[in-house]
C-alpha cells in the first residue's frame, strides 16, 4: 500500500523568506502523480501544484516549485517570497484511487 | 475551471434526523467523486468513492447504512448521514475528479461543518 510520511507538523517563516516542506512516499508503482494541496483557515482545499513522476522536470507555479527526487522518493515543496496568505496547512497527497495524504505540515508566515 | 461546491456549508441538526449533503461539479464532468471526513486538526480520511451510476464503495469500517451515497448525474454527488448523532458531528468534504484535462486531479468543495445536538 501506498503511504505518503510529512515529517513535520509544524513550520514557520518570516515574511518573504524562503520556506522547504519536506515530503516522502513510498510506491512501487513507476508512473504516478504527486500534489501538494493547500488548507487555510477556511478549510477550503486548494491544488498549489502538481507533479508527474514521468517528467524529470521541477514543476513550478509562481512562488512554488517542487523538488521530486524518484530514486528516493521525495516530493518537497519550495515557497519562495513567502506571503502571509501561505499560511495554512500543506498537504502532500500522492495520486491512486483514491488519493493518499499526508498528515499535513502547519505553516505560520511571521510578519 | 474545476470548480467544486457544497450545500450546506454548514448545518446543525437534532440527534436522530438525517441530514443530505450535496456536491456538484459546477464546469466540469465528474464520473468520480469521493466523500471525506476531516476531525480538527488532522488529515483528510476517506469514507467512500462515489461513481456515477453505481454503487459507492465504502472505506472499512465506515458504515453504509448509515452514510448513503448517490452519484445521480456526472455533476452531484449526495451524502446523506442517517439517524445523525453527536459523534457524527464533523466537518465533511467532497472532491471531484475530472473526466477531461487533467484526470488525476481531485478539485475539492469548500467542505460541510455538520453539528448534531
């Protein structure tokens, strides 16, 4: 079975600094999808960016890129400029049928 | 695009009455759809997949008497919690997932807060 692992509970980051939320999985599948979805205080979930394992390629969106590393599965998450409307929590979910999170990553952006 | 809602966003209700939960897809198709449950400050569990024209499929141990799921059309989803109780108060999320463009995507609704007294 699939499992996804967030190491840590809790992050901070003052404003416009740069910020890594760590994450790993474990699949012994070769082709898959990896995301990171955002949960602020309204609970609504918002895709930040998504990954394909077959593409070497970084994704990116704006302030937020990934760091996907197959060989060691890991699938970490880069904020850069960080703004106070990042905080919240990070999920990173891994994709099959249905999608397997991770326990979330609570990140305060310190003005 | 790839907008999800849910209705009501917040509900209270008596033990004992059951109350429907409802999620649409409001710009796209979705054959599949899943319901979530969400305790405070804690990760998404899955209680079921809903597949539009069948029958949902329901994680262990969560009860499908008493969470009724139907998927009517490609664009809602229903969620009906029977003879609600206080334990059953809790915070219940849906996704979608896209039948076109990105397919392995889940777009999720803005999540349902239900309170049983």
């Amino acid at each position: 079975a699939q499992t996804v692992t967030q190491s840590q509970p809790e992050m901070s980051v003052q404003e416009a600094e740069t910020v890594t939320l760590s994450c790993t999985y474990d699949t012994s599948e070769s082709d898959y999808y990896l995301f990171w979805y955002k949960q602020p205080p309204s609970r609504q979930m918002i895709l930040v960016i998504r990954q394909e394992a077959y593409k070497q390629q970084n994704a990116t969106e704006n302030r937020f890129s990934v760091n996907f590393q197959k060989a060691a599965k890991s699938f970490s998450l880069k904020i850069s400029d960080s703004q106070l409307g990042d905080a919240a929590m990070y999920f990173c979910a891994y994709r099959n049928t249905p999608l397997v999170f991770g326990k979330g990553t609570r990140l305060s952006v310190i003005a | 695009g790839a907008v999800v809602s849910q209705h009501p966003s917040w509900v209270i209700c008596k033990s004992g009455t059951s109350v429907k939960i409802e999620c649409r897809s409001l710009d796209f198709q979705a054959t599949t759809m899943f319901w979530y449950r969400q305790f405070p400050k804690q990760s998404l569990m899955l209680m079921a997949t809903s597949n539009e024209g069948s029958k949902a499929t329901y994680e262990q141990g969560v009860e499908k008497d008493k969470f009724l799921i139907n998927h009517a059309s490609l664009t809602l989803s229903t969620l009906t919690v029977t003879s609600a109780h206080p334990e059953d108060s809790s915070f219940y999320i849906c996704s979608a997932r896209a039948d076109r463009g990105f397919a392995d995507t889940q777009y999720f609704g803005p999540g349902t807060r239900l309170t049983v007294l």
